[in-house]
C-alpha cells in the first residue's frame, strides 16, 4: 500500500478556473470554485494506496474584502472535509509603467512555492508519503523536485497541470501524471448549503453557483 499527499498551489488552481471557458457559456468553470479537494484528490488514488493527506497552500487578498470573505468559506468547507491549509502572503510591489512611466503598485504572491519545496522535502524525510502529486502548473517548482528526487529515489513524485493550463516543463520532471478533466470537477464539488456536526450551514457564494 503506497501513501499518497497531495500538494495543492492553490491560486493556480483558482485561476485555471476562474479563465477556462466554454463555448457555450464563459464562465462555466467558476461553479468548481466551489470544490472539496479531499474528494477530488481521492479520485486519483489507487484501491490499494491510503490517500494520508491534502495540503492546500494559498493566501488571503486583503485588500479585497468580498475575496476574502468567499476564500475564507472554501477553506472552511474544506478543512471540514479533511484538507490541511498552509498560508502563505501577498506583498506590496511598487512597478513603474513602460508608457507612461508612472509609478503604481500591485501585490505578489509570496512563499507559497517555498512553503511547497519545503513541505514536499519535509514530509519526504518524515517518510509520511511514498507518492506526492503536485496540482500547479508553476516551474518554479522543478528545483524542489529534483531536490527531492535526488535525496529520496525511492520516493515518486506526479504532477497534475490545472485544467486549461500547460506546462510540459514541469510534467517532463513527473515520475508520473494525471489529467484533469471537467467530470473529475463535476464529482468532486460541494453541495451549495454545507451543514456543519454542530449545526451551522454555510453556502455557496452566488458567483459561484
């Protein structure tokens, strides 16, 4: 019986969903939002392996309150459903415009990637996975697998490219591979009201239904 983590980079999910489109309607994909990433991770573990665990790394925008708000009933329906939550933070970036050269500011994604590598190396050491499946599209990550790799042979390592995206860099550095599709989401979402053991419900945001 092979252990299985699941290592998510939760924003390139996100927006993998947010950007995939149907033709027949342009947001189709943005009711998966709304998706329990246990289940969905459980779709791709043999009979025989132990799903151990679903690490959802990911930062809150605060400057966007009605973000936050909605980012923070997702992590809450899936904490309830077994999913461990590492936070990174979004940074203040000053920028200068090509045209006009006017100064503005913008906000960057930080440690999410470092919190990855380390985790992934971490729980390599710790022997708490013989499999680890990264779900991201992002080759920043490639250093982090061949750490890995290279220190633990024994230890396989599958990427899962969000939908709509590519990125055959970092699947060439895969032991393996998966594909995600539209019924793997279908399966995988939410109820729109979620009841709680102690009674409370919280539901789906409306942009995402």
């Amino acid at each position: 019986m092979a252990k299985v983590i699941f290592f998510i980079e939760g924003f390139n999910l996100y927006h993998a969903l947010d950007r995939t489109e149907s033709r027949a309607d342009p947001i189709a994909f943005r009711k998966y939002k709304w998706l329990n990433l246990w289940r969905f991770c459980s779709l791709f573990v043999g009979p025989k392996d132990s799903l151990e665990r679903v690490l959802l790394f990911t930062a809150f925008v605060t400057w966007d309150p009605q973000k936050v708000a909605r980012h923070k009933l997702l992590i809450r329906a899936n904490e309830n459903a077994g999913v461990s939550i590492v936070y990174g933070e979004f940074k203040r970036k000053d920028k200068k415009c090509r045209l006009c050269d006017k100064q503005f500011h913008t906000f960057e994604e930080k440690q999410t990637d470092v919190n990855i590598a380390l985790e992934l190396f971490r729980l390599a050491y710790l022997d708490q996975y013989d499999r680890a499946v990264i779900i991201s599209g992002d080759t920043d990550l490639i250093p982090a697998i061949k750490t890995v790799r290279s220190t633990f042979p024994q230890k396989q390592i599958g990427v899962m490219v969000p939908i709509g995206k590519s990125s055959e860099d970092l699947l060439k550095q895969a032991d393996f591979r998966f594909k995600m599709k539209e019924p793997h989401l279908v399966s995988s979402r939410f109820d729109n009201t979620l009841r709680f053991g102690d009674g409370s419900t919280i539901e789906c945001p409306l942009g995402w239904r």
